[in-house]
DNA sequence: GAGTCAACGATTTTCGAAAATCCAGACGAT
DNA sequence: ATCGTCTGGATTTTCGAAAATCGTTGACTC
C-alpha cells in the first residue's frame, strides 16, 4: 500500500498544478527556465486555461514567476534566499514547536511517534536511487515536521510553515548526496523527537534550529562550489 | 493620448484582481457570500478567463476560498481567525521590527518619520466619512507599519508580515468607529515610532504587542455583540 | 558605420461557446 | 412516510481560436 493517497484530482486545473510543481521539485524544469504554455499543454494533454490556473497559484506560492506579456518561468534559486528561508523556518516552526510542545495531547504524541516511525523504516533518499523511492522518504521527512508542529493550534502558522518547508525542499533536492553525506540526519531528528516529548520546550527548539543551520550549511557548501 | 494616472493594470487579470479584491475589502462582497463569475464578468466588463485567474490568486491569498465545482465565495470571517492573525502577526512583525531596528541605518530612520507625518497629517477614518478618505488613512496606516518594518532584511518575512496585514486589515474595516472609539490610536503609534528610533528593541516590540492586542480586544468585543 | 523605425514571428492574453458537473425538486418504490 | 433515483436548470470548467503584445530582424536614413 503506497503513502500516496491519490488524491484524484478534481479539476483539470488542479492536476496541472500538482503535475507542474512536481516538475519544478524533482528539477526536470530548471530554475530560471521559461514555462512556454505550448510545452505545458502538450505535458498536460489539456488546454490552456487549466494551465493557466496552475502556474497563477504557482506563483502565488512563489515556485514560478510572471512577468506581464512574458510568461511565466521557474523562480530562481539563490543563496540569499536559502539564508532568508532558513531564518524565517527557525522563527516560524521554532514557534510552531514550541506551541505544540505546550499544547499538544497525547494524540500529537502518538502523531509524532508514528510519523518517526514511519520515515526510519525506508533508507534515505540517494542520487542514483530510483526517483520514486526518494519521493517516498520526502514525503515521510515532511510529515515528521508536520507531525511535530501539528499541535500548535495556529492554523496561520501551520500554513506559512508549510509554505517555508516547500520553498527549503527545493534547495534540498538539488544535492540530496552531498546535503547528508557526512551528517547523522537520523539523530538529529531523533532528538528532536526525544526532547519534544520530553515536553523540553527549549531543548526542543535549540535541536531544530540545529537541524535547520546544519541543512542550510551543507546547502551553501554546495552552492558555492556550483558557483551559482 | 497622455498616460493616464493608472500605471498599472497592465492586463486585465491584475485589473479584475484589484477590483475584486477592493470590493471584498470594503464589505461590497461579504463574508460567505458566493462569487459567481456571472456577477463578476458583469462588474469587471470582461470573459471569465482573467477573472478566473484573478480568483485564483485572492484564493491563494487567502482572501476567497474554493470548491471543486461549486465555485468560488468571499472568506468567512471568525473570532478564532483573529485570535490566530493576531497571534503570527504579534510573531511576525515583532521580529521584522525587532530586526528592523537592529539593522536599519538612517535613510530606514527617514522613511518612518515621513510615513508617521503622512498618517497624522489625514484625520482618522470614521464611517460617516466618504470611503474615499477612509481608503486614504487605511493606505497610510499600511505603508506606516511597512515603513517600520521596512529594514528587517527579509524579502519573505516582509512577504508574510503584508499577507497578514491584509488579512487584519479585513477586520478592521468591519466597524472602524468602533474600533477606535475610546482608544488613543495615534498615542500607540507614536509610542512605536519612539521607541523604534531610540533602537530600544524590546521596548518597540512590547508597544506593537500592546498596540495589536488592543486592536483585537476592540474586535472581538464587536464580534461578541453581532453574535457571530 | 551607427542609429531609428517598421514589419514580422513568437508568445501571451482574452474571448465566447461547448462540455462537464452539481444542486434542487419531483417522482416512484419500499 | 421515508428513502433513493432521476431529471431540469444553473453554474463551473474547459476548449480552440482570435486579438493583443513583445522582442527581433532587416531595411533605410543620416
């Protein structure tokens, strides 16, 4: 049985966003490549409106960007950004975290537990690994983070989070060998785990922010050796 | 033909977006109701494509919400929203503002004082006043908090702080007389300005705090009387 | 040779109608 | 009387082509 869901997209237009944006996250299109609405309907086999729709709320996500009577392309990656997303995840999930380390019940405990579970059990994600495996331990990493913050009784939050952890996962994937290589991502996450339901507020907040420069540093090693 | 003073709506999807979104602002369309594209095309003298893509766009801002197939409707508003606004927002800005003055340099220093001279300078919107007017201290009121947390450094923080701002914002149109009744608005702002340009951090930071918790504290005594 | 401008090609943006879908109410069966 | 099915009308969603716009090429002038 698959983690994946299938959702079963609903509309046309929704199926387009889901298949664009998963184009955009596994790098088949380009930071900075022109999304020509040609090349979209012939990938979408539908016409342009659908199409449209996906790439406007695309943008309002800020995976693509517009320029009027140029088009759309595939917003850029920057090392300035990676350092802004990083610091606005330490802000924003540190704070989600900690609400939920106050508020959450024995559920979220479960919750957590479960999702730990759940992402331990596949091996992480490698370059040479077929595409679908790594998709599947994606998916387990970002329901952790959500398990963790899921208590935190803001629904704002929980959105502006999520909204973060899709902007970082684009940097993640573009090395995902050289990002874990040399790190025990495990036991970062493990920690986390342990201190957030130790009911350890501070502790807790001090191993994600941990985990998140530790992400972000290994990302500007990579950058900087790309040069771009 | 000269150019007219409307330099922007360069296609007609931006154009149905701002409307659309003024109408939603000034409770024309209220909360719940259903946005037909009918009605829209009607009031944006255009096809339904650009309003769809305009519709697209307030929805991932929050401002509309969409069923499959049931069409687009103005967003509900709650007392428990507000709560939740106004706790990310004591979040949010607080850091912008705390970094804000951390880092802004004297030209930052410039552009508060001038948006505070803007905003004192037009009286406070009341509701027997011409919208026309309201809509100008509202637009001065914004670009004063903007203008605070305008140093900050973070193109995303300032992303999430005006998302918030306009949700606030909603709010506060629904009684702007009461809303301010009984308080000393201007006292808070300048209290804000004060503090900030005296970079005593935590000082500032406490006042923005005090200054949206009075702002909700208003609001949610309305909410209370309209039972809803 | 450098600069200006007009027409062309490529692409986005918009339109109006057709297809798909959902809601409400009527009808019949249990 | 209640439940489930079916149809009519309203609304969204999608299509394919037309209109508008931008960048570029090439000719033409100075």
């Amino acid at each position: 049985m698959s983690i994946l869901p299938k959702p079963a997209a609903r509309t046309l237009a929704s199926d387009a966003y889901e298949r664009i944006r998963a184009e955009i996250r596994t790098g088949r299109f380009r930071p900075g490549d022109r999304l020509r609405f040609a090349d979209l309907q012939a990938l979408c086999a539908m016409s342009v409106t659908p199409v449209r729709e996906a790439l406007a709320r695309l943008t309002a996500e800020g995976f693509t960007s517009l320029d009027d009577h140029r088009g759309y392309s595939v917003a850029q990656l920057s090392l300035s950004e990676l350092r802004d997303i990083t610091a606005n995840r330490k802000l924003c999930e540190g704070e989600a975290l900690r609400l939920s380390i106050e508020r959450g019940d024995a559920q979220w405990e479960a919750g957590v537990i479960a999702a730990h579970h759940l992402m331990v059990r596949v091996p992480q994600g490698r370059e040479d690994m077929p595409s679908a495996i790594r998709d599947d331990w994606d998916a387990r990493h970002a329901a952790f983070h959500r398990a963790l913050i899921a208590a935190c009784g803001s629904a704002i939050l929980l959105d502006t989070c999520g909204r973060l952890f899709a902007h970082a996962d684009r940097y993640r994937r573009v090395s995902v060998s050289l990002l874990m290589s040399g790190r025990d991502a495990e036991a970062e996450h493990r920690l986390i785990m342990e201190t957030a339901l130790a009911r350890d507020g501070a502790a807790a907040v001090a191993a994600l922010h941990a985990h998140y420069e530790k992400t972000a540093e290994a990302l500007e090693a990579f950058f900087d050796g790309q040069g771009s």
